[in-house]
C-alpha cells in the first residue's frame, strides 16, 4: 500500500476503536462494574492514545517479554 492510500485508510478507519471501547465501558457500568483493566504493548501508540482518552491511566505494573516487549496495565474507574 503506497502513501496516499496508508493515509487514507487511517483516516477511514480513525475513531473506531475509541467508539467501540466506549460500548464496552458504557456495557461495563450497566453490569454493575466498578473497575476496568486494560493491558496494551508499550509501543502501541495508538492504543496508548485511545486508552487515554477513555480516561485509563498507566499503572506501575508491568511485564517484560524478551520478544514481544513490554505490557503495559491501565485502569480506569466507572
């Protein structure tokens, strides 16, 4: 995929997750939930940035994988 394509299909596909997670948290209230865990690699940027803007913050917690890198863990209260 060139550029411009890249590009575009970013585009088309911006706020999809961040929509989808707000489903699963209003879903996560209305089950009588308290509290909400979420793991996410290190470099992940994107998913760091959704996750953020869900209102979960980084925790102190985290898991080293020689291959695969660092999980990160978030919580956010409901």
């Amino acid at each position: 995929m060139g550029g411009r394509e890249a590009a575009v299909q970013r585009e088309l596909w911006a706020g999809y997750a961040t929509e989808a997670s707000w489903s699963v948290l209003e879903w996560a209230r209305s089950s009588g939930r308290e509290r909400l865990w979420a793991t996410v690699w290190d470099r992940n940027l994107a998913s760091r940035r959704v996750l953020a803007e869900l209102g979960f913050t980084e925790t102190d917690r985290t898991e080293a994988d020689p291959v695969r890198g660092t999980t990160l863990f978030t919580v956010r209260e409901l």
